[in-house]
C-alpha cells in the first residue's frame, strides 16, 4: 500500500511540475530553430524586461505561426516574406499586412531594420572555374549537387518557385538542415546551398553569393508578430518591443549572429551587449551553468518520461489484458496500437500541437502513444503462451477468472510485461529528446542547440545524460526483474 | 454421485465422446481404461467442466453442472491433470496451500492436512520449499496429488497419477491411496494405462474404445468374460509384461 502511496505522490508532483510552465500568465516570447531568430527573440525578452519569458528555439514557421495564433505564444520574431509568401500563400501579395493580420488577433510591429532574405551560395572556385556569377548561369550546370534546407524546399516562394522563375533544370535536389549545408559546401559534396543573407557563415566560410538577377526573392524584413491583445493588457511590453523598430542594420545582425555561432557567445550576451551599446539598454542575463542547466533538462526529460510511461503503464496493462481474455477485441487493439507505431515520432509530436498546443503535454501524449504497443503486445503474448496445462489446472481448481488472472496468470506473465515496460521506457527515453522540437525541453534541448551551433559539447551535454539515462532504466528494470520474478520461473 | 447422460462430443467433426449413460457410483473406485487417445481424459475434463459436451448432461450429486455452479463444484473435485499442471512460479507448498489461503481456510486445518498429505507422498519440508522447476517428475505427481487433496473433496479425477512413479514408491502409494480412500469414502475416478493398479484400485473398471464404452465391471468380469475381442486383446496385451516380471 505504502509503494502505491509513493507512486501516487511521485505521479502528482510529475503532473504539478509539468503544467507549472503555463500556470503563470507570463507573457511568452519564442523563436525559430536558427541563431538569428533566438537572438532577436533574446532582444525581444530583455527589452521588455522581467515579465516575458523567452522559449527558444521553439520550431519552424508552422509550429511558431500555430502557437501565436491558439495564445500558446505571444510573440516572435518572423520575416515579412514569410508571411506573404508562406502563411497568406494565395493572397494578393501587394494586401496590407496588418489588414490580413488584424481579424485574426494578430498584430506586427514595423520592419526592425534587415532585410534577411534568401540567396544561393557556392564555392567561390568552383563559381569562377564555372564562370557562375548568377542564379541564371545555373541553368547551364544540370550536374551540380544541390542541397537546401527543407523548409526552402517545401515552401512555395523557397524552391519551387525559384526553379520556375529561372527555368533551372536541376531535378535532385537534397534536403537537409540547414547548418548542415555549409559543411555539405566546404567538403565539396554540395555545390549550391541555400542562405539567408545575414547568416555568419557568408563571411566565415567566404561563400559566393549568386546576383538574384531575375529578382525573385521577395524582401524578408524582420519585424515582430505579437497577439492583438496585448496592445491593451501589455502596453508597456508592446511600447518596448517597437523600440526595436528600424534600428537593426543587416550588418549589425550579420555581427550579433556571427558572434553567437562562430565565437559561441550565448545569444543572451550577444543580444545584451547590443542592447547596452545600440539603446543604452541595460539588462541583467543569468547564463546557467552547465551543471544548473544538466539539472533542468533532466527534470523535463524525467517529467516527459516519467507521465508518459506511467499512464503508458496504467491504460496499457488493461489493454493488454482485455486483449487477452478477448480475441476479437484483442486483434482490435493489437493492429490499432500498431499502426500508431508506424507514424514517425517527429510526425507524431507534430500532429499533437493542433490538439494540445506546444510544449511537454503534446510531447508526453505522443510519447504516450508511441509507449503503448510494446506492453500491450507483452502483456498479451505472455498471457497467451501460457502452457495449457497450467491454465487448465488454475481452472479445475475452481478459481474464478479474475483470481485466476491475478495468483496464477499474470504472475506467469510477469517476465514478458516487464520485458514490454522496459522496451517501451528505453525507447522513450530516446524519443523524448525529439520533446525539444516542440518546446517540450529535456536533453533534446541541448543537443537542439548543438547542431544549431555546431557545439560538440552541447550535443554531448544532451546526448551523454540521455543514454546514460536509457542505461540506468536498463539497469533498474533488470533489477526489478530480480525481484519481482519469481525463482521458479528462472531457469 | 456422478452420472453422465446422453453425452456426445467431437473435436473437428471427429467423435472423441459417446455416451449414452455411465453411472459412477459414490464412495467407490472407478477405473477408465483404454488405448491412448480413447477419450479418458476427455471425459475427466467434461466431468470437470473444462470441455462442454455438444450434447447430454453431466449430473454431480443430483445437481446439473453449469457455468454458475462449476467452480463451487470444482471445489469438492480433486482433480490431477494428466501433466500434473503445476503452477511454475509457486513453490510445491504455495502450490498446494493455494487453494485454502484462497477460500479462506483456517490456517491450522490446512497445516494439518498438508502434514498429514505429506506424510503420504513421502515429501519432506526441504523438497515441498522448491519450485516444480526443480523436483523430479515423481515428485511433481505427487505435488500434485496433495494439490488435488488439500480440500478434502468428495470426487478425486486422477488421470494417471502415478504414472512417473519409481515401482517402489508406486506400490506403496498404491497401497496408501487405496486405504485413504476407503478410510474416507472417497469416490475416484482414476485414469491409468496399468492393468494390475486398475485391478488392484478398481471396484469397478470402464473401458473405452474411440469415445464409447465397451465394457464395464469388475477386472475378473472383464477377464474372464469379455464381451467383445477388442476386449480380450486389450487385456491381454496389458497382462503380457506383468507375468515376464513375475
Ligand atoms: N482440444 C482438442 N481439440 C481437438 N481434438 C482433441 C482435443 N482434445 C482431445 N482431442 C482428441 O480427442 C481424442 C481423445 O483425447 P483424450 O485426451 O481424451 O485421449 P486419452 O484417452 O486421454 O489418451 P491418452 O491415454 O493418450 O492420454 C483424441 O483423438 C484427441 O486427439
Ligand atoms: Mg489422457
């Protein structure tokens, strides 16, 4: 009884811990999975001081652009082209953008000052060996390898258009991240990559860019999209933002992002430093230790898992069981659970933020989900094998069906329903990194961040706790194997 | 005490049972004899309630067997399944002790008859604290046998329960069931493969062939009249072996 209290009281405070996030009306500020974008989210947090929160790297476009408009986020940083181009897709691209905006409860501030569009770039030797000097000149080289972001590739004004507009005649084209590119450039297995005109690596890795001559990159000035509300509940947050308004020069966000990737100054510093040099601005920044922050994802990892596999637990043992004593049922359950399997995890996560937002619930339901096959197959296969004997004797003794599931089968079937919570614990102890892309935290945040930066170090300082952890539910389920196995049933 | 009307049941179209009537008279032994695959342990099962007869009934003490009823019924049925069955996770004692934890048997009762049972089968405390895992097949029957005992219920269905038995151990459990059960007027139906125990348990002997009853009575009457063929090369086919060893 005492361990059922324990694991009610754990449960509970899983469960407080996980809707702390959004039990404060703060006002929350988030960003896109690049450097610039966390950087202006940084600027935007600390000039309108204590009471916004930043979630950084929250997403791509959709999942940022959902989020503002369900209130899971207030504000973010976006692109002027973005949204003619992406969001408002099909509209009469010279409408008024706050016309479009308004009757959905969303407002913008002005431009901020850059304009960060996209451009492609390449190996200055191999453009002057192919005497490339514009988007134009691609048409002659149908051999050239081509790797884009995937968002460029996808969107309308991103790839499929630009090969339109140009007639270019390049059918493969690779997808990958887009810090990932200009690795793909400098060892030479990419030749022509996508850019954002401000990005830091234009100068580091001395990339040519291609003279959009046909002008079809539309402008992409940053500005400020931010719920209609807060004009009357934040004024004074709103009136800080727009103090941001014409004041960033591309050169000024080239140098703040090349600062934040190549010389790996926490965007919180980068934006701080600007803010006290440009607006006399000053803000005071807590950089968290490594230690402090190894402790924060881990409770957000631990908290993801933990719910996730618990309910897991709960709804899938009956499940199972059902499955058993009930064949046509069984088959029911079995295949829907398995088709649940099929859905990539990172499709999964996705189709949960219309459902539940962003952040650790959508995560822990659809770590829910992806936790529930492996026990309920377990749970059903070692009920039904069973030897017959066994089960036609705890019959004959006169058992009823329950007391015969309870002292007699499922205690068989003990190995194989432990064997199932530990295949479904260990597998979410990986998926649930991928929590990260949707705001949910854990070791998936720093390695997040890693890749965004290309820090080895931060990858580690996710990826070593993650698997140190999977090792640790390896280990305890062994354990737990020990003693709740009974010696009998060891051979 | 048991009385078996009009049964009929077949497996995949096949006739494993056919039975017009068979009475198993109380306080006695009843032997099922016949060749492997006969129906013996079909009919211990039906009598059990782990096989419903596509047809006929199944009387218990006058009472019908049905799905309300039976595991009250099964209750006052000692029955040894022909693997024995038992439970791999429990020790030979949690096997056995199972059932009167279960129904809330006063503890001091069910340490007394788990001694007295053990006395029996020549089990010893060190061999009862192991897992079905680790003792011999004998040992296992035996278990098994006390599982099927510890209620005291009124009808045993043993089907072979001591058919891994060494011979020595074998004759003098013979001996000790067979006083048990007239001390305490048990009514048994005992399955075995083995004229002389059948002989030497059996007021009374059933012989199947293929689901239906060829003959029944007394091991003399079936020996010294057998009413078909079958019957007679049956028996002797049993015999031969016994007089070698004599
Ligand atoms: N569940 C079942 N499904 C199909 N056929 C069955 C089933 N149980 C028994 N049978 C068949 O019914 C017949 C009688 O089986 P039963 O187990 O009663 O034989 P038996 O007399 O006990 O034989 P043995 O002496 O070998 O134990 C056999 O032909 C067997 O194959
Ligand atoms: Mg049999």
């Amino acid at each position: 009884m005492t361990a059922n209290k324990i694991k009610i009281f754990i449960f509970t405070i899983l469960l407080f811990e996980c809707f702390n996030c959004r039990a404060e009306s703060q006002i929350t500020i988030a960003s896109k999975t690049f450097t610039e974008s966390v950087i202006l989210g940084e600027l935007a947090s600390q000039i309108t001081g204590a009471k916004t929160v930043h979630q950084k790297q929250l997403g791509g476009t959709r999942v940022l652009w959902s989020a503002l408009l369900r209130g899971d986020i207030d504000i973010y940083p976006e692109y002027s082209g973005t949204l003619l181009h992406e969001i408002f897709a099909g509209h009469d691209k010279n409408t008024d953008l706050h016309a479009l905006l308004k009757p959905l409860g969303i407002a913008a501030t002005r431009a901020i000052g850059f304009n960060n569009t996209y451009a492609l770039g390449m190996r200055p030797a191999s453009a002057t060996e192919l005497g490339i000097n514009t988007i134009s000149d691609l048409a002659n080289h149908p051999e050239l390898q081509i790797g884009f972001s995937n968002e460029f590739i996808n969107r309308s004004d991103g790839w499929p258009g630009l090969q339109t507009h140009y007639r270019l005649p390049q059918k493969k084209v690779r997808g990958l991240d887009h810090d990932l590119a200009y690795r793909g450039l400098t060892n030479e297995s990419l030749d022509v990559i996508d850019l954002y005109t401000t990005d830091a690596e234009i100068h580091y890795y001395n990339i040519k860019i291609l003279h959009d001559d046909l002008n079809y990159f539309p402008e992409y000035n940053a500005i400020f999209l931010y719920r209609l509300e807060l004009e009357q509940s934040a004024p004074q947050v709103i009136r800080q933002l727009k103090r941001l308004e014409n004041v960033i020069t591309a050169d000024a966000m080239t140098t703040m992002n090349m600062q934040a990737k190549l010389e790996r100054v926490p965007e919180a510093e980068v934006a701080a430093k600007y803010l006290s040099t440009q607006l006399n601005v000053n803000s005071e920044i807590v950089i968290d230790s490594r230690w402090s922050r190894l402790v924060r994802h881990s409770i957000e990892h631990l908290v993801l898992v933990g719910i996730s596999l618990g309910a897991a637990i709960l709804v899938a043992l009956p499940l199972g069981i059902a499955a058993y004593l009930n064949t046509r049922l069984g088959q029911f359950i079995l295949s829907c659970t398995a088709i649940i399997q099929t859905i990539p995890s990172l499709a999964l996560l996705v189709f949960m933020i219309p459902l539940l937002g962003i952040g650790s619930p959508p995560a822990i339901a659809a770590l829910f989900l992806y936790s529930l096959l492996p026990i309920i197959r377990n749970t059903h296969t070692g009920l039904h094998d069973i030897a017959p004997p066994v089960r036609e004797s705890a019959k004959a003794l006169g058992l009823s069906r329950t007391a015969r599931l309870r002292l007699v089968e499922l205690p068989l079937a003990t190995r194989s329903i432990l064997a199932g919570i530990k295949t479904s614990a260990v597998i979410n102890v990986g998926t649930a990194t991928l929590g990260a892309l949707i705001g949910a935290g854990g070791y998936g945040q720093p390695i997040l961040t890693g890749i965004r930066l290309d820090d080895t170090s931060l990858i580690l300082e996710g990826a070593i706790p993650a698997a140190l952890l999977a090792l640790l539910v390896q280990y305890s389920f062994d354990l737990a194997e020990r003693l709740l196995i009974s010696k009998g049933l060891r051979s | 005490m048991l009385t078996l009307s009009n049964i009929q049941k077949s497996f995949d179209n096949q006739v494993a049972l056919d039975i017009p009537h068979l009475n198993i008279t109380g306080q006695q032994t009843t032997i099922l004899i016949g060749p492997s695959g006969c129906g013996k342990s079909t009919l211990l099962k039906m009598i059990n309630g782990l096989i419903k007869p596509d047809q006929g009934e199944v009387l218990f003490k006058q009472g019908k067997i049905n799905t309300q009823n039976i595991n009250l019924l099964r209750r006052q049925m000692g029955y040894v399944i022909q693997e024995g069955g038992l439970f791999p996770h429990l020790s030979a004692r949690d096997n056995i002790m199972l059932m009167p934890r279960h129904i809330k048997l006063a503890p001091d009762t069910a340490e007394q008859r788990l001694q007295s049972l053990a006395e029996l089968t020549q089990l010893d405390a060190g061999q009862l604290k192991r897992f079905p895992s680790q003792l011999s097949g004998g040992q296992r029957q035996r278990v098994a046998l006390m599982r099927a005992l510890i209620l005291d219920p009124d009808l045993l269905l043993l089907d072979e329960p001591l058919g891994a038995l060494d011979p020595m151990i074998r004759f003098e459990m013979q001996s000790q069931l067979k006083s048990i059960f007239q001390k305490l007027g048990k009514t048994v139906l005992m399955v075995t493969h083995d004229l002389n125990e059948a002989g030497f348990f059996g007021d009374h002997l059933v012989l199947l062939r293929s689901g239906k009853i060829v003959q029944q009575g007394t091991a003399r009457q079936l020996i010294e009249n057998p009413n078909e063929p079958f019957v007679e090369q049956f028996i002797n086919a049993q015999r031969a072996p016994s007089i070698i060893a004599r």
